[in-house]
C-alpha cells in the first residue's frame, strides 16, 4: 500500500499534464490507502479548478463520481 499526495490524486482524475506519470505508477502498484484527508483535499482541489475555470461543473461532477 502507498501514501499518495493528493495532488497525484487529482492530476489521475482531472487528466493534467502528469496523467502519464500517474498511469505509470498506478501500473505498477494500483493499490492507494485513501484517507478522510485525501477525500477532503481531492474536493477542495477539484472546486479551485472550478473556480479559475480550469474545468467546467460537469468535469468536476466526472471527476468526483470517478474518484
């Protein structure tokens, strides 16, 4: 099991510049401990790209169902 940042998180379901390094590395070991502080911090990052409208509602709602 590994301890992921929430950034690689949120770069796996927004599909930024790092997907392929999180692809990569979810090949490898697809097993990540998720924890109430990723959850929190995965929403908190997903409504910032709202609101500088890197994404649109529905991404996020993508996003969120995916995660």
């Amino acid at each position: 099991m590994v301890y992921a940042d929430s950034s690689f998180l949120t770069s796996g379901y927004l599909r930024d510049a790092h997907i392929a390094a999180f692809l990569r590395r979810m090949t490898v070991r697809p097993a990540i401990q998720v924890t109430p502080l990723h959850q929190v911090e995965f929403a908190h990052a997903i409504h910032l790209h709202v609101f500088y409208k890197k994404i649109s509602d529905k991404e996020a709602a993508s996003a969120f169902s995916e995660f």
